[in-house]
C-alpha cells in the first residue's frame, strides 16, 4: 500500500499553467485556422514568399492574355495588385483553394464577396461552385457588377453536393473591362459565427483542450524581417494585422510562404475569449536574429509605442485612442490582457540591449502586466545564460525557454526545475515537445508536465509546440493537430495536453512504495538476450537480481552505474522469464530519477525504472 508523505497545496499560480502557442507555421493560420477558403485571394503572392510563388498562385486563367495581375489602380496602398479583366469574349478565373481544393459540403452556407472596379458599364460576372470536375455543387449567382469605383459585392451560396476538390469560378461575359480583388469564400458557419474568422471544426478542437492562455501569433515569424513596417517582408508588426482585411498588407512568412494577416490581432484576442484563455501576444523587439537586424536604439520608440498601444488596445477605456480602435471594430469591452511577451528565443546581445527599454516603458504606464523576457532555444552547455541574466538584471516577471528534444532528454530532466529560485523571474515553458507523436512520447510529456505542476511557483506558464499542421504543407515534424480541408486530427500528445489543461492539480502529493510487485516483462520479439543496467544522472545500484525463466533460477551480479554508464549483466535465451531485484540510490541527494534495466535493442528498453 502506497504511503502518503506530504501533501501541500500547488501555488496559486498554477491556474495558468498550461496553455497553448499558434504560430502560422505548416498553414497553421493561411489554409487552416483562418477559415477563408480561397488561396491568394488579393493576388499579392510573391516570390519574395516563396520562390514559386507568383501573383496567381492558385488560380487558373482561361486566358492570360484578358487576364492580367496589374498595379497601377490599386485597391488601396496595402493592396497593390489586382486582376484586371479585359476580353473581347467569355473568359473565367477559377480559383483551386488549398489542399486538393475546397471542402464544400451539401446544405450548407457559404459567403462569396469581391472588390470590383467596372470600368465599361453594368457586366454580369457569374460565380460558381464547382467541383474540380467542373460539376456544380451548388446554383451559380449573378451578379450585376457596375461601380466605376472600387467596391465589395456579396452573395450567399447554399451547396447541394459535397466535394473536398471544390472550386470557385468567376466567369466574366464578352466586352468586359474590370478590375477585381480580394475575391474572398467563407464557409458561413465558423466557430462561434464570427465573420473573417476561425475555422468551426479547429475553433472546437481547441477551445476542447480547455487553455488557459493563447501565446500568439508565433515565434520565429514575429522577429523574422525588415525593421520598416510598411516593408513587403517587414517583422509582424501587430498594426498592420487590424481593422478592414483589403486593408492589411500581405507579409513573407518565414516558414516560406505568404500571410495575408487575415486572421490578425484582433482575431487573436477574440479567439483567446471565445475559447476561454488569457491572451499572450509576442511582439518583436527591434531585433531580426535571423538577418542580424536591429532598430538603432535612438528609434527605439516606435517598437516600444507598439507595445505600449498594444495594452492601450487590449485594456484601454474606449475614451483611449487604441481603446476606441478596439470597440470601433465590435469589441468595446476590454480583453484583460495579463501578459506581454517581448522577443522570441533570443540569444543575441542586440537583443538583451534593446529589452530594458521595453521593460522600463511597459512596468512604468502598466504595472500590473506581466512582462515576459527570452531565454532563446535550447542548446546544450548554454542553458539560457543571457536570458536568464537579462531577466533577473530588469525583474522580468517570466523568461521563455524553448526545447525540442528526445523523450530521453525529458525523462532524465524531470527534475529540471525543482532547483529554480522560488524568488526568481518564474519559467515560462513557451516551445517544447519530445520529437514524436507517438504514444509513448505522449506519457513522457506527460510525466513531464507533472514536473511542471510540481514546480509551479518556478514555472509560470507552458505550452506544447507547434500546434497546427495543415497535412499538406508540413514545415515542421512534432506538432499538436494535424488537419487538411475537410477534417481534423489530434494526436496522442494532443490528448494529454488536454488531460492536463481540463484537470489541473491542486495539491502535491508524494508517496513511497514499499514491497513492490515483481514486474512480468512480456516480449515477444526477442532481442539479443542480453541484460543491462544503465544510470542516468543518479548513480543506481542493482542487486540480488535472479531470472527465472520456469526450469532453472540465474543470478547476475550486483552492479553499480553512473552517469550513463551502461553494465552487461548476463544473457538468457528464455523467451518467458520473471526477473526480480532491487534499486536504490546511493547518493540520496543526487539528481536524476530513471535507470533502466533488461533488454536493449539499439536504444530501446524493455523496462525503465523511474523514481525519486
Ligand atoms: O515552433 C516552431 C519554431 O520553433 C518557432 O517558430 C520558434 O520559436 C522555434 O524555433
């Protein structure tokens, strides 16, 4: 019978703990979250995004020669291509959505709208649904399009099949000369009905895991760019993310392709309240450390007033400036921000000279937010050195660590952070996974998260990362859900993050074990036959060790191993076979927690022992 040896309350502060992080990587948010279904839907592709990319991407012409990306009569400054249609006979422009095409799906809603310069008179421009077949899955519209000044029309379609290679055509009638951008398809059923707004299906998966806070809108695609925020490749510069979406201007997303800011920072914010987690936006800190760029720090402010506009946004009265932006665009009630991260893994000096000013600014106008430095990723013998040292220098209230690494790592470093300064800036776990969506990396996260929870007044906040992966466009291996147009995927790890977001600890319990069962090891792939004992950090000595495999008892000899040391105890041919022994741990106060003993085939054991 296990018996009880304390029991203390987790601090307060574990009702944040675990959350989730969206980046727009693997088209987490172009062609996933972001519900909009058409693909270059203003044109402004690029090959500054992706080498082969062009400004019609996606779409297919009847003929180029009437269909032409032009310039010159722009939308508005943000949005500077557009097609222009000029024909002397019927021409269409389909537009093949994302994945093997769009996920249309009979009975229901969908919204069409368009910008439309027509510059020869009334023309009707017929819209259809198609499949990639050119089967219609729903009654094409009309519409009558005449304003000589750029303007949105809309239509509504219901379908009447389903197909997941669903197509959008626009078909242009004879003597057409007009102009047209931003043609745009929503599914009208998104996650709590907003417009321009979140995939219903994704918007459910997550607000399922039950978060407790949104980190947004990335890591490396926030500091990744020109320091101009009116660049073609500037930084995210959370500006240009609002207000009317034909106004914000497309961006190079440094997982290599284009981010039309669609889904944007007030998107972000509604989301974090629609799902019920605290909002955690990150915002670039005047540095690029992927070009080495960096703001002089005398025009510093610029970046330091988008941090501070960006409280003003979330918290300010509407008798604020940003305050009233927020309620003009439908949301007059503050988003309570709590958290401001600046920076994203940063190692860079540049950076760690730039983060005071920052700091100083946000705790002087808004004591109470909590400022988040970074301690950049994880890289052995380094161990976040300079964002640590950062942190502690300016009283940051939390650092970001990231770590991506075997489920070795995080076995041997359960007990990363007990020997955390209680007193110190807190941890904030902002990117980590153990390299697999496999079962059992899925329980070593999870007995990792129980570190986590154990040290709760050390580590402020932590997330899995990265969360999305659209199937189709995978940037990166490990992540979370994994979708394509028509369904949705969470994986293993996806199930234990939601474990421990619904049911968060409150107490610390520890227990000892006395008079353990003996364990039965069934395999039935049998390896060499040889037995090991290995130690980790902790030394472990294994002794009276007897295998019986039914006919005959073997003893091995008592061992004792260190630091990855590795002892070959003997072999047995037996395919059934109990083994018993014993484990301690000389040093008491030694760190580490797992050994691992029996059979090894190249670095896989059939049996780990974890303990305190
Ligand atoms: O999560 C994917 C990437 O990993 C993030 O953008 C970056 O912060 C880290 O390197």
């Amino acid at each position: 019978t296990p018996q009880l040896v304390t029991n203390n309350k987790l601090t307060s502060s574990v009702n944040d703990l675990f959350g989730i992080f969206f980046e727009d990587i693997n088209h987490a948010a172009d062609g996933g979250l972001y519900a909009e279904m058409v693909q270059n839907r203003s044109f402004e592709f690029a090959p500054i995004d992706k080498q082969d990319y062009q400004s019609t991407t996606a779409w297919k012409l009847s003929d180029p020669e009437s269909l032409k990306v032009e310039t010159a009569n722009p939308l508005n400054t943000k949005n500077l291509h557009y097609l222009s249609v000029d024909t002397n006979k019927d021409v269409t422009l389909t537009n093949v959505g994302y994945n093997k095409g769009m996920y249309i799906e009979a009975g229901k809603k969908y919204d069409f709208s368009f910008f439309v310069k027509a510059l020869n008179g009334t023309k009707n421009v017929i819209v259809r649904l198609t499949d990639a077949d050119n089967t219609e899955v729903g009654v094409p519209t009309v519409i009558p399009v005449e304003s000589h000044q750029w303007m949105k029309y809309s239509a509504s379609f219901t379908a009447d099949k389903t197909t997941t290679t669903g197509r959008l055509t626009l078909k242009f009638p004879e003597g057409s000369h007009i102009l047209v951008d931003m043609i745009s398809l929503f599914p009208e059923d998104t996650f709590n009905h907003r417009k321009n707004y979140v995939r219903k299906d994704l918007g459910e998966a997550l607000k399922a895991l039950h978060p407790k806070f949104l980190r947004f809108p990335g890591g490396c695609l926030v500091h990744d760019g020109q320091l101009d925020p009116d660049d073609r490749g500037a930084m995210y510069r959370w500006k240009n993310s609002i207000g009317p979406v034909e106004q914000r201007p497309a961006r190079r997303n440094n997982w290599g392709y284009n981010q039309t800011l669609g889904l944007g920072y007030f998107e972000y914010f509604e989301l974090s309240e629609d799902i019920g987690a605290k909002p955690l936006p990150v915002l670039p800190g005047g540095y690029d450390p992927h070009h080495d760029r960096e703001a002089p720090i005398d025009q510093l402010d610029e970046w330091v007033d988008d941090a501070l506009d960006l409280i003003e946004f979330a918290n300010g009265s509407t008798d604020t400036k940003w305050g009233k932006i927020r309620a003009e665009l439908g949301h007059p009630k503050p988003f309570n921000l709590e958290y401001i991260a600046i920076g994203n893994e940063e190692v860079g000096q540049a950076f760690f000279d730039r983060y005071p000013y920052f700091h100083k600014a946000i705790r002087a106008k808004y004591p109470n937010i909590k400022i988040i430095n970074t301690a950049g990723p994880f890289a052995a013998g380094k161990e976040f050195d300079r964002g640590w040292k950062s942190a502690r220098e300016n009283q940051s209230d939390l650092v970001d660590e990231h770590y991506y690494q075997e489920p070795e790592w995080f076995l041997a470093n359960q007990h990363r952070y007990d020997s955390y300064d209680p007193k110190g800036p807190k941890a904030f776990l902002g990117e980590y996974a153990s390299k697999a969506n496999k079962w059992y990396n899925a329980v070593v996260e999870a007995s990792y998260m129980i570190g986590l929870q154990r040290n709760a007044n050390k580590v402020g906040l932590a997330c899995y990362a990265p969360l999305f992966c659209n199937v189709d466009y995978e940037n990166w291996g490990t992540d979370l859900i994994y979708f394509d147009q028509k369904e949705v995927s969470p994986t293993v790890n996806y199930y234990v993050q939601q474990l421990f977001m619904k049911y968060q600890g409150t107490d610390n319990v520890s227990y000892q074990l006395n008079n353990l069962p003996a364990a039965k090891v069934v395999d039935d792939q049998p390896l060499n036959g040889k037995f090991f004992v290995q130690g980790d950090k902790a030394k472990a000595k294994f002794e009276n060790i007897v295998l019986d495999d039914g006919s005959k008892k073997q003893k091995f000899d008592a061992q004792t191993v260190d630091h990855e040391e590795k002892a070959e105890l003997g072999s047995t041919d037996a395919k059934d076979y109990t083994i018993t022994f014993d484990v301690t741990k000389p040093d008491q106060d030694a760190k580490g927690t797992h050994f691992c003993f029996g059979q090894q085939s190249s670095d896989k054991w059939c049996v780990w022992i974890l303990g305190g």
